[in-house]
C-alpha cells in the first residue's frame, strides 16, 4: 500500500494517540504469568502487540477481549503455561521474541519461536548468552544469534548479568527468567534503559529490588493480578509532536500520553532546539507518569545528541531526523549504532530517504549529520517495511513541496493504527 502525503499547513485541535506498546506487550506477558485475573484497559491492538497475544493463546492462557483496547487475562501462574502444539510465529516483534525466551527458558516444556524476514535478520544472542548463563537450553540459527530459536524448558540459576547493551528487552528477559530461577537475579546497565518492565512488575507486588542502574529479582516471587491502564505511547505521539512543530501556525494538544522519563529524551532535546512544547496535567496512574502534551509550531536550532540520551530516544530518532532537516546549523546525532540492527537499517533508511526528498546528510557508521534548514520537495519514498520510518517519512512529507508517496505503508499498523487519521484530523483543510 502506498501513501501520499501533501505539504500541511496548521495543525490544530487535540488528539489521543494508541496505547504504549512497550507496556501493552508486558502487561499481556505478566498478566499471562500473575496469579487471577488482569484487567488491562488502554491495550495497543497492533500488530505486534497481538503477535504477543496469540502467542500466549497458544500457550494455554485465556484471554478475554472485551473490546479492543480492554480486556481480561486469565494468569495461570509462573509455572502454569502449557507446550504450543506448533511453532510461535512473532511476525516482526522483536520485543515479544526477546522477552518472551526468559519466560520460556525456566519452563518445563519446549518451544521454537520464530518470525518474519525482518526479525528473522535481527540479533538474538544478546538474550541467548545470558540465558545460557542461567543453565538455559536454546538453540538457534548463526552460532546462536538468529531466528529460529529452539527453547528446551530447564530449571534455571540467578546470575548477576551486566549487559553489554542498554537494551529493556535484554533486561526485561533476564528479569523474567530470574523469576523462574533459583536464587536472586541482577542486571546491571551502564545506561539506563526504559524501566517499564520494573515498574510493572513493582506494582504487581514482586520482590524487586532498584538500585541506580542495577535491578534484582527474586526467583519464586510471584506477581498478583492487578488492574493495569495503559496511557497513550509517547513513541506515536512523537510523529504528531514534530509535525506540529514543523508546520505553520499549529497548536494541538495529545491528550494522556506516558512521559516515563527513560522514554522522553525527545522532549528534551526540541526543547533545547527551541521547540515550544509544554507538558499538562502530569499524574501518575499504577507507577506509569502520564501527561498532556501541548505543541507549537516552532523554530530549531542544531544540536549534538549522542552518549546516555541515546537510550531515551532510540525508537524517535528517524522522527528526530526529519526534525534536524528544518533546523537551522548541523544537528549531529552518535552513539546509536542500534539503529542498524531495527526492523531495518535506520541510519542507511534515514540517510537515503530523506536525501531523496532534498535534504543535506552525511552518514557514519553510529549515526548523521543533517545540515539544515532543507528545502524538501515530494518524491517516492521506501519505508523498507519499517512502521516508524513510514510515519517519518509522512511528516516529513507534511514539509515537502508538492506530493510524497511512502511505499509499503501497511507496516505502520505494527505500531500505531490509525495514524493517518488522526493526522488528517488535526490538518486544517485538505492536506493529506
Ligand atoms: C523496547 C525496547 C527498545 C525499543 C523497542 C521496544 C521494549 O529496544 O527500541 O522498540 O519494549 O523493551 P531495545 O531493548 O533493543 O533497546
């Protein structure tokens, strides 16, 4: 499928992004793991939020939708899951196949867990070596390090793991074996990564110790059923933020999105660049801080990020690109090597897209330059099949001269449906 996007004038009026996928994705799995039933409202049902779901189907758990945003889960406990009688497909979730290896590892049964071509090409070593470290016994294709991944179900022992990356999937599957293993589980990071994972499973009561950057787990320590509502995902939020802040005259307002700190990094470096962006409303619901996000049209200069802050922005920075082309100076962006290994290559996907449209980029091996400001007109794109660099390029297109078509846009449905109209909703007149 393909979409085309025209030049915007004003965006006005306020809008509710989809719930956050990270904590969609959790509260399904420790809904799924917890004792009684987790009433969940607020759930992201994209697509790869339900790869999650229908995994945990096929592992015995009863899961009741009583809307699509709201529904039940039936926890059968840290033991209770059941053999899958085929292979789990997890399509292009990388979060799933990550954290869902540490609840299987410690189980009594096998699984295979597999996915698309994307997935398919992306690493899993990272969760594989710590789990052998626990005793785990995985197999998978390349030395150990892609999909396919064979899970033969053994007991497992705590380990104090320090990860090489700062990774919350890493982080969340060491967690969750450690659950299932004897003896106390740690993890430390050099960088913080997005602490959803503890967050959650503090409010389900689990024995959780956080010190800095180090977080321990009991093994044994079960989590309860709760009532979990999820807010708006600051991720999808952040493609309306920047759009308002590079068109002309807008003033909108999302309403009800997560602003957890290890998530927010965007918000403070537009700040820093000028943007006017104002928070509303803060409170925090079941451990979760959530606001209202009131946004401007406004004017950025060039700024450097790289180092601690790159963990705290990871997924926005193909939005965040399209930003630095309307920047005046060089916005330089290092230290994000992750980028290459997403659902595609984001340094190569955003240096040659946005080239295509007009704008002046060099790229390095951990990240770009982007001179700006950038006169952008139309052209057609290639989103590579990656939600989030379709839905930049769409608002880069929102700046572009004439029209932009963005191929293959189907893939933004993996993390925010309907993103196209709720865009169309705040554009005044006909723009997109
Ligand atoms: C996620 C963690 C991040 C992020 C991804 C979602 C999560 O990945 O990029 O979109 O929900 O834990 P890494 O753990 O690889 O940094």
């Amino acid at each position: 499928m393909d979409l085309m996007i025209n030049k915007a004038s004003a965006l006005s009026g306020k809008a509710r992004v989809p719930g956050d996928k990270s904590i969609s994705h959790r509260a399904l799995i420790l809904g799924a793991i917890a004792e009684g039933e987790t009433h969940i409202s607020g759930f992201l049902p994209s697509v790869d939020c339900l790869s999650t779901l229908n995994c945990l189907l096929l592992l015995g758990v009863k899961i009741e939708r009583l809307s699509s945003t709201e529904l039940v889960i039936k926890g059968v406990g840290l033991r209770g899951l059941k053999e899958a009688k085929n292979v789990l497909d997890l399509g292009n979730s990388g979060t799933t196949m990550r954290i869902m290896s540490g609840m299987l590892a410690g189980q009594n049964f096998s699984s295979t867990l597999t996915g698309d071509d994307s997935l398919k090409r992306r690493p899993m070593g990272r969760v594989i070596k710590p789990l052998r470290l626990m005793g785990a016994n995985i197999c998978a294709e390349d030395e150990g390090d892609r999909a396919p991944i064979k899970i033969t179900g053994q007991p497992l022992k705590g380990i104090i793991y320090k990860t090489p990356v700062p990774s919350a999937q890493v982080k969340s599957c060491v967690l969750l074996a450690g659950l299932l293993a004897n003896g106390k589980t740690c993890v430390i990071e050099e960088i913080k990564s997005r602490d959803h994972t503890e967050r959650l499973l503090k409010h389900m009561g689990v024995d959780i110790e956080i010190s800095g950057n180090e977080v321990c787990v009991r093994g044994g320590s079960r989590p309860k059923a709760v009532k979990i509502e999820i807010p708006g995902d600051f991720s999808s939020a952040s493609f309306l933020i920047v759009a308002a802040i590079l068109t002309e005259k807008s003033d909108i307002i999302i309403k009800d999105v997560g602003i957890n700190a290890t998530r927010t990094g965007l918000l403070s470096v537009l700040t820093e660049m000028g943007a006017n962006i104002n928070i509303l409303n803060e409170k925090t619901i079941y451990e979760e801080p959530r606001a209202d996000i009131w946004v401007k049209s406004s004017k950025l200069k060039a700024l450097t990020v790289g180092g601690e802050l790159i963990p705290r922005l990871v997924d926005e920075l193909p939005i965040f690109a399209v930003a630095a082309t309307q920047a005046s100076g060089t916005t330089i962006v290092k230290d994000a090597k992750e980028l290459r290994i997403k659902e595609t290559d984001r340094i190569r996907a955003i240096c040659s897209e946005l080239r295509k449209l007009g704008a002046e980029i060099d790229e390095f091996e951990d990240g770009f330059a982007i001179h700006g400001p950038c006169k952008l007109k139309g052209n057609i794109c290639s989103s590579f099949g990656d939600h989030r660099m379709a839905m930049a390029l769409a608002v880069a297109g929102m700046c572009a001269e004439g029209a932009t078509i963005i191929k293959d846009s189907e893939c933004i449905e993996v993390s925010f449906p309907g993103f196209e109209e709720i865009l169309k909703s705040l554009v005044k007149g006909k723009n997109t």
